[in-house]
C-alpha cells in the first residue's frame, strides 16, 4: 500500500505508463462496415490520389480562363460525373456537373447562376468574371497518393471510415478487442431477477461497465457478483484466463471486508491509491498471476468518475490510442463555493444559459444525478470562487464512447 | 419544389413536425444488457425505494446523535454491507461499513478516521463532533418507490442502464429499430472492391452513414449503389417495402442527370429545400409510396452537416427523443470574418487554448478535415467578426452518436 493522496494527474500518468508497457500488439483486418470504434493497428495511407482527376465543385460551365475574354463561348460538350472527357475544344466551354472530371485544357468553373445561355447556344458569364481555379477541386487536393491519411492509433468513427472507404480501403487493420473480466463484489449485491432480502441492493455498477466496455470496443466477460468469501473469490479469479484486465467494483477499501483486496495482495501486486478526488477516493491497481487489475469504488457516482477519469483513457492507451484527454470547456459557473475544498470535485452539471448549474443530490451513492447531467464539472481543489468564475465542464458524451 | 433558401431552424422545424407525425409506435422488451443506445417506449418508475432503507455513506460507526453527550460508547454490534441489523442498544454505537444498513435507532455515522478506539473497547468521537444525520444516506433519498427515474423517450446509455438495474429492472420496454433504407446514387461510385476507372470515385458517403445510423440505433438496409437510370432506381426503390425511411446521398440536385428527383416527383412527394448553410445547401424531404425520404446532398462534408443537424434529430424523433439540441459551447474565435456571409456556415474545428481554429480545408467536398476536427462552429450568417470573438462550438462527440 502506497500512502498519501494522489492527484488525478499523478494517477493518469502512472495508469498511462502501465498502459504504454502493456499495449496490445495482436491485430486483425476487419471490413469497414464493421470496424466502427475500432482503433488502427496501423496507418491508412492514400492508395489514389484525392481526388483523382481534378473536378467541378459546381453545376455549370469549364473553360479556360483565358478564354474569358472571347465570351459568349459556345458550349463544345456536356460532362456528367462518372464520365471520362476529352480534351475541351480551345475557345470554348463545356456544360459541367458537381463533381464530374474537368476536361482536359480547362481550368476554371463558373456556376450556372451566373451564365446566361444565349439565343445562338453560346454561353455569356455575369460580371464580376471568376478568379482563375474558380469552384475546381484540384487533383489531390485532398490527399496525395502514398501520403498518411489516418494514422496508427486513431479511433475509427464514422467519419474516419468515410474517409477510408473514399480511398477504397476495404479492410482495416485494426487492433484486436481489449478482453476486460468484469466482477463486481460485495455481499449486499444481488442479481435483478431476485427480490431484494433485508440489506440487500441491486447491482448497477455491472450494467454502467458492461455496456460503457462495450462503447470502448472491448469484448466484456461478466463473472458476475462475488460473494464475500476467500476461496470463492480465488476460484473464480482463476477462471480469468485471456484476460487482458480484470476490472472490479467494490469491496477495495479499507474496511475490514476486503476479501479481494486481501487475495490481491497475496497472489499478486496490488497498489493502493488515494484519490485526492471527489467522489472516487480510492482505486487500486495492480496485477493477478500477470492479469492487470483496476479496483473501482463501489458507490455509483464513484464508479463513474473514476472510470471515466482513469479506467477509460488507461484502456484507449492499452490499444494505442494518444489523444486521450477528454474536450472540456470553460463555462462559469451558476454557484458560488465558498470553503474551498481539498480534493478536486467532480459533479454532475448542465450548462443552461451559458451557466453551469448542479444536480441537487451529488452523494457518490446516487446515479441518478448522472442521468440528468449532460457532463462532469470540475471544481478545483483549495479554491474558493463565486458564480461567474469559469470552471471546466466535461460534456458526458466525451467520456461515454 | 418550394424556392427561396431556408434557415436551418425553418427546416429543423418542418423535418420535427414530419416526425412527430410518424413517430414509431411499436416497442419491444429487451435485456438490460441489451438496451443500449435504445429509446424508452415508457417509462420506468421505481420498483423499490432506492436505496431500500438508510445506510452509511462511510466506514465508521453508528450510533444515535442525542447519545454523543455520554460518550466514549461502547461498541455493540458490527455490521457488513448486506446484513440485517437489529435494533442500536441505548447508548453504544455500531461499528459500520459503507453502504451498510444502519440499525434502527441510529441516526448519525461518524468515520472511523475521526474516531479513537480505547482500551476498554469504546469509541471516543474527535472534535468537532458530527451533526445529525452525518454520513447517512437516507432511505428513498434517490428514488421513492412509484416515482418516474427515467422519462418515456430517453436515449438508454451506460448511466441510464445502471440507474434502471439499481431498481431491479431487468429488462426494459423500448421503441423498435428504425428501419433505414440507405442508398447512394451516382453513375461515378463505384464499389470499394473495385478498380477506380477514368472519372470514377469510391463512395464514402455509404460508410459514414452507415456506422452512424447504427450508432443511432437503427437498422440499416443497404441499397447500394444506384445507377443514373430511372428504371433501375425505380426497381431498387420498389424492393425497400418495410423501410421507415429511404436514406438518400447525392442526385438530387439541379442538374440534368436527378433521376432519383424525377422519380419521387412522379411516384411520390418531393419538397426541394435551399437551405442558407453552407456546407449542405440542397436537401430533399418527401416521400416514395408512402416511405419518408430524406435526399441528403453528396458532397461528404455536406453529407455530414445536413446529416448531423437534420437528419440525425429526424430520427430521434421519429423514436420519441425530445431533447435533441446538440450542447454547443461558446468559445472565443482564433480568426477573423471580414466579409459576412449570406449563408450560416458550419466548419471543421477544434478547440486549441481556448479558441476555435479551422482545418485549412473546408471544400464541401472533403471528408479529411472532419477526421482532424474536435467538432463543428457555427459562423452566423450577415456578420463580420474578429479575432476573439465568441462562436459556438458544437463537439463531434454530441453529434457522432
């Protein structure tokens, strides 16, 4: 056990270097409709130019620009996209479409709302006259052959698998799914399909990880809920075999019932942080028989800040991902705080009006703060401050995929 | 085909009212586990109080706060998480662990960081002393029992989930998939397995929209790629019977070759929006043989915005999600606007020190700067600005799911 409280920082950056020196390797080539939240084993280089043939940003007329001063021009041939042009006809234009390839000799586009087509056939364009390169998208304007376009690392969405698939990849390759044994423990716990006896709560940790791992691309093992009991919990460790991390909530603390905490640190490492962060105050970390352990505290509001904070960015890390840090935005705050805290409070907030504004219940017990928050607001530690001081908000669906 | 060119607002509102007015009625009951990214076809109370009677929010003791005058207390029971205490002796304490249950005739928890154990086996609490009811979550305190936690047309994620496991809810009734027919059209796409010949591209619009309408929770049919030929785009369209709504990008322009337009226009409905943004200025709304069509335009980076601020919240709605307005953030400009721009621009950005930079290309026709991008600002239209100045920034994040 490592005393003292740990800022969150100091807890990310030792999270992040256990992550860095276990990353997964293994990879697999999946389709692209199927690669969604996935993330690149490595890079997507252009294999075509991008575009590949210079083409009309607009419905209208090409021609070369120094043919502008011999207008009206006459129209020498018509151009849809998908067809495959010759060479313009000098001192003439031709009748293009969105998107389809210029002809060969021209070089600029002016669109059909400001070209009158005259009596004879002949085209005139409406003062002022376009600019040379006018509404043409040049070859390779947007990648050039052989270049990177996505790099190693990123997380595929649906916009970077747009762009893939207008580079006619197909596959991917990706790194393989982060395998995460889920457990939770505690006596109390009971599954859904059972009433509840005297003292005893449902599990909702479980179901917030399950389908958050899910979101993070991860294929999840559920064993359940661990009673109590040694030799219990042992057996069903053991059965973790492939995991690349077992995740637990509950029963890490220091309370006289840390069954799991106690097999932990015999049959492996176990670290024990200090949180200096409210709520989520403590989190273990360590390993079983070579297995990465993370230890989350039970009471839901916990659970959820401290695996948004630290469980999240460390799983993204493990599969390669760098930009990690979540978007937040300074917004001022509705509230005053008076009496300055010593850990650093993440609460459940809206923005309304351009103003943070809280939950009225931020008991680290209640969840359903969270589901009426559209973010966490951080409110730093040792200050106080009065409403209209900006304070970082962190908007839920950053953390939540 | 209605003229004059749109506000988004104007469209957002004409694309909610169609919505409203073919909300998706029939709902289905699925696992919890199961349930995510699904909307609530009603809503869920509570079961139980929650949590089911007052329990302590730290590890610590227990006792009844008029009993802090005789104090130290000698220690008369010891209570675990999951176990059913009987009633507080007069003038002792319990020794008591988080989210255990406190027994009856308690009142107030102190944590055992503020407590001394003595020789003779009592407590003596530290100054100051705890007030009533310190440390006790009570019962009921996040739900009552019969009380609405989560409102028919909530989006279920990973919160929600854990909220409604935490009342036992096992499974959950939700709106059935939509069922979105997706097709592309363009004599110029090709298929990703495919060679690109002269004046050929790859379709990436297919792939953006697919990964996102899964996101979404709906079900995909993909139609392919249709050529520009009124025969084969009727066929296709006659095979989508069951469809909720055909999903359309590009061909539906002013130009010659809007087969897919002609084709609505005679077979069904067809409303031709100018919209004032740019990118995304044509976008089509109708229907074919009483299936809702929504025309997006082709370019990719248009394709995106319509999509995100158009269709995205069309189909929430269509599932009965009413809070739909994306969370945007004001955030000071990096750049100037000398010259107003008569439509409402949306433009690939991040946010760097807290100010908006732009990706140096904002073509329509470009999917890349989405890929670099943190999220969309919003440059108002007839307005010059400077530096500093602030915009609003809406994340990928709020938009991509």
């Amino acid at each position: 056990m490592s005393g003292g409280l740990l800022s969150i920082e100091q807890a990310q950056a030792r999270l992040m270097a256990q992550a860095d020196a276990s990353r997964i390797e293994d990879s697999e080539s999946v389709a692209l409709a199927e690669a969604d939240g996935r993330v690149l084993a490595e890079a997507v280089c252009a294999a075509v130019d991008l575009p590949p043939w210079p083409n009309s940003a607009m419905d209208g007329f090409a021609f070369r620009h120094a043919d502008l001063s011999r207008q009206p021009l006459p129209v020498s041939q018509k151009i849809f996209a998908g067809m495959h042009p010759g060479p313009l006809q000098p001192g003439s234009c031709a009748r293009i479409f969105t998107g389809a390839p210029l002809p060969p000799g021209a070089d600029t586009v002016e669109m059909q709302e400001n070209a009158e087509l005259l009596e004879d056939g002949r085209v005139r364009f409406a003062e002022p006259l376009p600019v040379i390169g006018r509404h043409v998208r040049p070859q390779a304007g947007e990648a050039r052959r052989g270049e990177e376009v996505l790099a190693r690392g990123t997380r595929l969405g649906p916009t970077e698998l747009g762009l893939a698939a207008s580079l006619g990849a197909g596959r991917l390759r990706v790194v393989r799914r982060l395998r995460v044994a889920l457990l939770s423990t505690g006596d109390e716990i009971v599954e859904l399909d059972q009433p509840l006896g005297p003292g005893q709560i449902y599990n909702s940790n479980r179901y917030l990880l399950h389908a958050w791992l899910r979101r993070l691309g991860c294929d999840v093992v559920d064993l359940g809920i661990l009673p109590d009991d040694p030799a219990q919990i042992r057996t069903r460790l053991d059965g973790v075999a492939g995991a690349d991390l077992i995740l637990s909530t509950g029963g890490v603390s220091v309370g006289e019932a840390d069954f799991l905490g106690q097999i932990l640190r015999e049959q492996g490492e176990l670290i024990f942080w200090k949180l200096a962060i409210k709520p989520g105050k403590p989190l273990t970390c360590g390993q079983y028989r070579g297995i990465a352990v993370i230890g989350l505290p039970g009471n839901p509001a916990s659970t959820l800040v401290t695996f948004a904070l630290l469980a999240r960015p460390y799983l993204l890390r493990r599969l390669g991902v760098e930009r990690l840090e979540p978007l937040g935005f300074e917004v001022p705050a509705s509230f005053d705080r008076l009496t300055a805290s010593s850990r650093r409070e993440y609460l459940q907030a809206r923005v309304n009006e351009g103003r943070v504004v809280l939950h009225s219940n931020q008991s680290s017990g209640v969840l359903r703060g969270a589901t009426w928050a559209d973010g966490l607001v951080e409110v730093p530690e040792h200050r106080s401050f009065r409403a209209g001081e900006p304070l970082r908000f962190i908007p839920y669906a950053q953390l939540l995929a």
